[in-house]
C-alpha cells in the first residue's frame, strides 16, 4: 500500500497539466468527475480513488467504515428500510508480473480487457519511488508479414517497455513484480463542453453518482437508511460489493455503473440499443442478474413522473455490483441504473454530462419514495 500511496500525488499532477485548461471551465461536479477518472485504481489498489471517496461522502453520513478488502461504506439515516447504494471503485489495470534481463516488463491484465485495446498505449506503473510512464510495443508494420498485419497481437506477447536496457535499471526506478499498472489517459473535456473524456468511467461515473445523490438526499432528507457503499475489485468478481453486502445486509440494493452504447459507426442494434445524451439507463437483462420486476416498474414510474427520460438496455457479456447484492441476505431487489458510455474497457471512454446529471434526479427521486410499504411490496413475493 505504501508503494501506491508514495505515486499518488505525482501520477495526479502528471495528469493535471493536460486538463489544467479544462479545469477552468468546470463547476465543482466536473471537477469532481475528473478527479475520480484521473485517480489511478485498478481492482485490489484502490487506494487513490478511496482517498476521494473518504473525503466527499464522510461529511455526508453520521457513520463510515469499511469491509475487510476496502470498500467504503457511509449511513445516513437512523430508521426505516436499508437500502444500499452502490457504484465500484476499481477500474480496468494490471500487475507487472516479472522483468526481463533486457529491462522489459510483462503484465497480468486486471479485469475485461480486449487484447485489440492494449498495443501501443501508454500506462503508468505505480511504484516504490513514484510513477513510471511505460508503454506497450507494437511490431513495426514494415516488419510484419501481410498475412500477419490484421491480426490481434495476444495479451501475453506484450510487455512494457520503460526505456531502461537491464533488470537493474528497472529496479533503480523502484518498480517490479505486484506493481499496479494503470491506462494512462488524461480527462478532457471535448467540443461543445459537455463531453467529458477520460478513462476509468466504468465506475467513476457511478462514484460520482452516488456523492451527489447523497449530498441531496442529506439535505432534502429520506424515509430509509441508505448506505452508500464505494466498492472494490468489481472488475474481478464483484468482490467487494458481496463483503459490503454482508456487513450491511441491505433490504435493497441499487447499482450505479457505466452504461454501453451502440451509436457510434459500424455498431449492431442487438448489441446494446442506448444512446450518448439519451439519458439515464435501466438494464433490464446482462449476464450476471435479472432486475426485480416490481422495482424496475418502480424506477420507470418515477422516471416518468420527474420527466427524466430512462434508455432500456439488455446486454450479453456484462456483470456488475448488483447481482453480489441480490445474492445476499436471503436475497435482495435488486436494480442497476447505468449512466452511457462510449468505448468502456479501454483507454478513453467518453460520457455525457447531461446523462450524469439526470442520473442524479432519477437516483435521488427513487430513493425518496423507498419508504417501509414500497419496500416490503418490492419484496412480497406471495401468489
């Protein structure tokens, strides 16, 4: 931990002078957005985007602690139903695995990477002595047989390459085995000023969510406790939202995550149908659960009263948060709430401003009609 710890601050100023110009433009909410995409998280070394999370949600709530691998939890609310709030933490990353003589690095790859995603990016290795910019090669195409050059390169045939010449160079940078490794992709904000580029979306936009729904929800207050949980190692199993789950042992669980699109070029309408600016998301299918009928009927009863339009979405290939929570305490309701966005599992995604912001009226106005009754009719399952 201390290794990550001593990064910190350098891999943030790093990333700082490209969105510096940015900056200038944000309020605090894009502020707050760029901080948690630019922080470097990847699933078991969450350290960094825990630190954020710790210090905008512990003003929020009467009580916070934390699980046994290091999710944050925070309570606010004395009474009534408990409904769990949740959106994860880590972000896609790796682990150097080992050094070669030549002072090259191989990497295990943390979480749902495509191998077409990984040649030729940039990364940060977060180690002893601070960050390491590296990079992953990329076989020149004057090499390259033809028949060859179409071809995904395999994960394991990439290493990362730091310039150093020997094992011992690498070491002098304070960097080896067990070191995370994270996308190097600085926050931008795009043409038009309300698309925000950056990396890690899949879930800094849910941990965004979840601070500003609360901020609202402890000021307008609420009929439940509600338990806002930051999770970790999501990407690897939804692990931390099934310790979380357990310790707070939720009546309800509602998760936050980044959403797919299928509007840009070249996409299948079967594979995702939402659309960047179309608003919030509900799925109502991915690999890992199924939703509770009544409360999804819940959630787009309340969208359609508020006027918040609500994107409908079935995905093939997707887990998240809510499907650890469903299957604890005896069994739980459980929703996912999705806010798009473009080209998740890679090095730059981007979102819409407007989606976030109408995620909030719509996370915020469902938990505020989450009283005892509705609940106990979401769980009533009697014929």
């Amino acid at each position: 931990m201390g290794k990550i710890l001593v990064g910190i601050g350098s891999i943030l100023l790093l990333l700082s002078g490209a969105s510096a110009a940015a900056g200038a433009e944000l309020d605090r909410t894009g502020r707050l957005l760029r901080d948690l995409a630019d922080a470097p998280g990847p699933s078991g070394f969450e350290e960094a985007v825990r630190a954020i999370m710790v210090r905008e949600l512990k003003p929020l709530g009467s009580e916070l602690r934390y699980d046994g691998v290091g999710s944050v939890i925070v309570r606010d609310g004395a009474a009534g139903p408990r409904i769990m709030l949740d959106a994860h933490m880590d972000e896609l990353g790796g682990v150097v695995r080992r050094v070669t003589p030549t002072g090259f690095l191989s990497m295990q790859m943390l979480g749902g990477w495509l191998d077409q995603a990984l040649p030729d990016q940039r990364w940060v290795i977060i180690g002893s002595k601070g960050p390491v910019t590296a990079v992953t090669g990329i076989r020149d195409v004057h090499v390259v047989p033809a028949d060859e050059r179409t071809k995904v390169f395999a994960r394991d045939s990439l290493y990362l390459d730091v310039g150093a010449r020997t094992a011992a160079d690498v070491a002098a940078l304070g960097i080896g085995p067990g070191d995370p490794v994270v996308p190097y992709s600085p926050f931008e904000v795009l043409a038009g000023g309300t698309r925000y580029l950056g990396k890690a979306w899949d879930d800094r936009v849910g941990c965004a969510v979840v601070i500003e729904a609360l901020r609202r929800l402890r000021a307008s207050g609420h009929p439940n406790q509600l338990f806002v949980a930051a999770t970790v190692q999501e990407e690897v199993g939804l692990r931390g939202a099934r310790t979380a789950a357990d310790l707070i042992k939720p009546d309800i669980g509602i998760a936050i995550e980044g959403g797919i699109t299928g509007d840009s070029p070249g996409r299948s309408p079967e594979e995702t149908q939402a659309v960047l600016g179309g608003g919030p998301g509900i799925f109502l299918y991915d690999s890992s659960t199924l939703p509770n009928r009544r409360f999804v009927a819940l959630v787009r009863n309340v969208a359609a009263t508020a006027g918040i339009p609500l994107q409908l979405d079935l995905v093939q290939g997707y887990g998240d948060d809510s499907a650890a929570m469903q299957a604890t305490a005896g069994g739980v309701p459980t929703v996912n709430l999705v806010v798009p966005a473009r080209y998740t599992h890679a090095h730059n995604g981007v979102i819409d401003r407007a989606d976030f912001d109408r995620m909030v009226d719509l996370v915020v106005a469902v938990i505020a009609k989450l009283d005892a009754p509705t609940v106990a009719h979401l769980r009533d399952f009697a014929p």
